[in-house]
C-alpha cells in the first residue's frame, strides 16, 4: 500500500516548523561554538542537528515538486526570515 503524501497545505504548514526549528537550532549551535570548540561534541552535535534539517527541508522541497508541480514553490521550504515565527 501507498502511503499519502503530503497535500500542498501540508506542505506549506510543515514548512514553517522546519524553517523555525533549524533557526533555534543555527543560533544554538553560535551560542555553543563561540563558548566551546566548533570540532568538539557540545557543538558539533548541534550542527549536525542543523544540517540534518536543512537536509530534511531540500528532500521534502523536492518531493513537493514532484507531487504538486504547478502549486510548488522555493518559498515554501524557504521562506523570508521575516515571515518566520
């Protein structure tokens, strides 16, 4: 069996989390790396953290184009920090 998908709308909502959980992440890891080494593990996992998100952000991005072609845009995945939470 098939599983769903993500209609446009649930894209669109899912995008805004990800785009504010990947900020909080990005300022804790400056927070954490300008008190400790950037290579040592209380920074690192959080920039893993981050990354993993960005990489979870281009992967949903690029499935929303292929299941909503004509309604998909850059702006869902990543919107303008302005329009952020």
């Amino acid at each position: 069996m098939t599983k769903p998908r993500f209609t446009i709308d649930q894209h669109e909502h899912i995008d805004m989390r990800l785009a504010t959980i990947r900020d909080e992440l990005l300022n804790l890891y400056v927070d954490v790396s300008r008190a400790y080494p950037k290579a040592g593990p209380e920074a690192r996992h959080l920039g893993r953290a981050y990354e993993s998100v960005d990489k979870a952000r281009c992967e949903l991005e690029s499935a929303m184009f292929r299941e909503h072609p004509e309604q998909g845009s850059t702006s869902v995945y990543y919107p303008p920090s302005e329009t952020r939470r």
